[in-house]
C-alpha cells in the first residue's frame, strides 16, 4: 500500500449522523473482491451537447458515454451539423462517448410536424413509403450516410425513435409500416455500406417502452427483436426507453437471454416523477450496471426552470435537468447556448458516478424494503474507493448502518481516510452548490471493516 486509501461515500438523501435509535438495516460494501471494470455505462445525455456548453469542467465529470438526437438543427446540431460540428464531433469521440443519430426525427419535424414543435403551417402528413413509393425516403437517408461519410462522423444509426407511440403513423397497421420502414432502410443502409466499404451500426426498435399496454400487439421489445432476427435484419444494438429502475432489471435480462452478444442501449431512462430525485437516481445507475447494458442516456422532460420549447429541458445545455442554465443567452437566435449554470442535486450524484473509477464492487442492502441502494468501486492505481449511496422513495427516517468489509488487504496501518459528502434532495426548483461534507476523517479498521451510521 502507498498510502492512505481514500473511501469517499458520496450520499443522495442522506448525512452520515450520529443516533441512538434502533438501527432497521445495513448495506454491506464488500472490497474484498471485484466483479467488472467501471465503464459509465449509465452516463449518457439526448439532444443538446456541446463542447463549450456547459464546458469541460461541468460536463466531463459525468463521463458520458452516449450521446444521443437527431438530425435536425434543434437537437443535434452541435455535433452533426455544418459549421464547427466537426469539432464538437470530435470531443465527444474523445470522452469515449458513443454518438446515435435519430433519423426519423428530422424527417418528422418536415413532413408530419405537430403542436409539440411549433411548426406552421403543420405540413401535409407524409409518411416513409406512402403508396409504394421510397424515393423520397431513401433520399433522405442517403443525403445523411453521405453526409456523416465524407465529415468523417463516426456515429449509430437509428431508424425511428419511439416508434410504438404516435410519432409513427397512427393511422392504419402502424405495426406493419414500423416493420416495412425499418427492413428497407435496414437494407438501403447495408447496401450503401457495400458500396462504399464501410460498416455502419444500426439501432433498433427504440420503443418508448418495452412493452407498450397502449400500442397493437406486436410492439413488445422482444416480439420486435425476434421479427427482425427471423428476417435477417438483426440490429446491431438492442435499444429502448426504460422508466423505473425494476424494469431495467427484469427486462433487460430476457433480451440478453434471447440474442446473447447483442449490444444493449436503454437511450431513455428516468421518468418525469423521478428525474430530480438524487436517491432515485443512484437507484437507475445501480440498475444500469447491475443489468450489464451497454450504453444508457438520461432522459428529457419538462423543467420547471426553462422557458425554452414545451418547457423542457431537450432544447438547452442542461445535461437534462442535471443543470440550470442561470447565464444570459449569447447566440439568441439558437435557443440554449447560456455561458452560466447551475447544480441541481442529481448533478452531484452524475459526478459521483462519474467518480467510480477502477472496478466494481459488491454492494448489499439487509432489508430491500428500505429503498436504500449504492453503488461502489475501488481503484487500486490511486489508492481511492467511491461509494454512491441514495435511498429510493419511502417515508420517515430510518437509521441505516454501512458497513465497508474487505478493507484488510488496503488499510494504511490500521485505517483509512473516509470523506463522507450529503446530497440533499431538493428537487428541480432549487439548487445544490455542493455536496455538504459530513465526515473528513482518519477512521481505524477493525477486523477488516468499519461501520458507519446513515
């Protein structure tokens, strides 16, 4: 050992206080034996990305790992369009970050428009291969396998987003013309790789759930995998949006059971009741991780402190809600570039997922119905052990121990320097400048572990 290992615990909904009250559970952090590298798996974002906004200091914390819009100036015109997007391409690349490109959405925004994107006149309905005709279509999306060609865009393709809901035909067999759209373009995009010796990777179905109770039968996750398996069209990455960590865990599973190596994206996640919720956001990492999917990025919904269109925060540099942009606008005719921002409390909980570096750990709760669930790594390169701890709903208070076994084989002569930080939940309205420091201490080991009340 080269010195004194650092055991940060990073608490969503949590202080680490000192009671005398009957203690109802325990979560167990195990170092001593590892299980999978950390990737950041979890970490990812949808629309507005950019290299200068919010900037490097607030942004590379998270660690991103998917990036995720569309074609269309207003959403992921930073890094896919003219201009300085080769730069911002470039950035994002260099964090690692995987780039998918919503194709459908752009041809959407112009040709069946709707109240939710302001458009006027809302143009005539026009759908890809209305009466038998793809020219149109197949334009299109050459225009943009061109396109990210010859900019030398290194990015995912995907076909439709959420295409179980109205964004895809809701008149007539829309499960049909889900089925027809997707083959074509699947083989339009094959062919054109042929052509120009490339190998593009295709994205598929990106449900708004993976089993939809309001859209015809046929729209499951797994119904739509499996069609595309039998007709030979697998996708190169299995994705869909998922809205509460438990779904995570129990649908995840069966999609890798039936196409075993196939990639997994969950290109949404976290539900609108949840998405400020610090505690509730550590649960959707854990989940993330303990699913082993492969990228996962946070959604967008309406925020209570944006005024850009239909109040969300897709439109800005806000890492979805994590921030808020405080600043005065500096290029007002493209709505979002802001030069100041703000922490909500699920940015402290971004960054210290962000924070878990080497590999992870095993982290275990006495008692499930306490909605307390963690996270945690340890990183023997530089002597640091990251422990992300939130409590996930439920009243009252309940006095929790946790407990880190495993230390003897790392303690600096009998102990270990613990920093224990409190992330308060405060919600979307106000802001969280800083975790609150609660222990910053030198705490001895004994029998290989300590605990700490929660």
């Amino acid at each position: 050992m080269r010195g004194v290992m650092y055991l940060i615990a990073v608490l969503g909904c949590f202080g680490l206080l000192a009671h005398s009250s009957r203690v109802l559970g325990q979560i167990t952090v195990d170092f001593s034996g590892s299980s999978t590298a950390v990737t950041h798996r979890a970490s990812g974002f949808i629309s507005k990305f950019n290299k200068n906004y919010p900037g490097p200091d607030l942004t590379e914390p998270t660690k991103p790992q998917l990036i995720r819009g569309g074609v269309n100036e207003e959403l992921l015109h930073d890094i896919y369009g003219e201009g300085t997007s080769k730069a911002n391409h470039d950035y994002v690349k260099g964090l690692g970050a995987d780039i998918q490109i919503l194709l459908g959405n752009f041809w959407w925004y112009t040709n069946i428009g709707g109240p939710d994107y302001e458009v006027s006149p809302v143009p005539p309905q026009k759908w890809p291969g209305d009466g038998g005709d793809w020219s149109e279509w197949d334009g299109y999306v050459t225009y943009h396998l061109n396109h990210a060609r010859t900019n030398g865009f290194d990015v995912q393709w995907d076909i439709w987003n959420e295409p179980d809901t109205e964004s895809f035909d809701p008149s007539g067999d829309r499960l049909q013309r889900l089925k027809d759209t997707y083959a074509h373009t699947y083989d339009l995009i094959r062919a054109y790789d042929t052509t120009h010796s490339i190998t593009s990777t295709i994205v598929f179905p990106s449900n708004a759930s993976y089993e939809p109770w309001w859209a015809e039968e046929g729209f499951n996750v797994a119904e739509l995998l499996s069609w595309a398996d039998s007709v030979g069209k697998m996708p190169d990455i299995a994705a869909w949006h998922e809205w509460t960590p438990d779904n995570v865990r129990s649908h995840v599973p069966i999609i890798k059971a039936a196409h075993p190596g196939v990639p997994i994206s969950i290109n949404e996640y976290s539900a609108a009741v949840d998405h400020f919720r610090p505690g509730r956001l550590v649960d959707y990492y854990a989940a993330l991780e303990e699913a082993g999917v492969d990228t996962a990025a946070r959604a967008g919904w309406n925020d209570p402190e944006t005024s850009y269109p239909s109040g969300t925060n897709l439109g800005n540099h806000s890492l979805n809600g994590l921030l808020v942009d405080t600043g005065s606008a500096v290029a007002p005719t493209n709505y979002g570039f802001y030069d100041e921002y703000a922490t909500r409390s699920v940015y402290w909980v971004a960054k210290g997922y962000g924070d878990i570096t080497g590999e992870l750990v095993n982290v275990a709760s006495s008692d499930p119905s306490l909605n307390i669930v963690g996270l945690a790594g340890i990183d023997s390169s530089v002597d640091k052990a990251v422990i992300l701890v939130g409590r996930d709903g439920g009243g009252g208070s309940p006095s929790v121990n946790l407990e880190l076994s495993g230390l003897a084989s790392f303690n600096n002569n009998g102990s270990v320097h613990v920093l224990a930080q409190h992330i308060p939940d405060y919600g979307g309205t106000s802001l969280s400048p800083q975790p609150l420091t609660s222990i910053d201490t030198i705490i001895p080991v004994i029998d290989g572990a300590i605990t700490l009340p929660l």
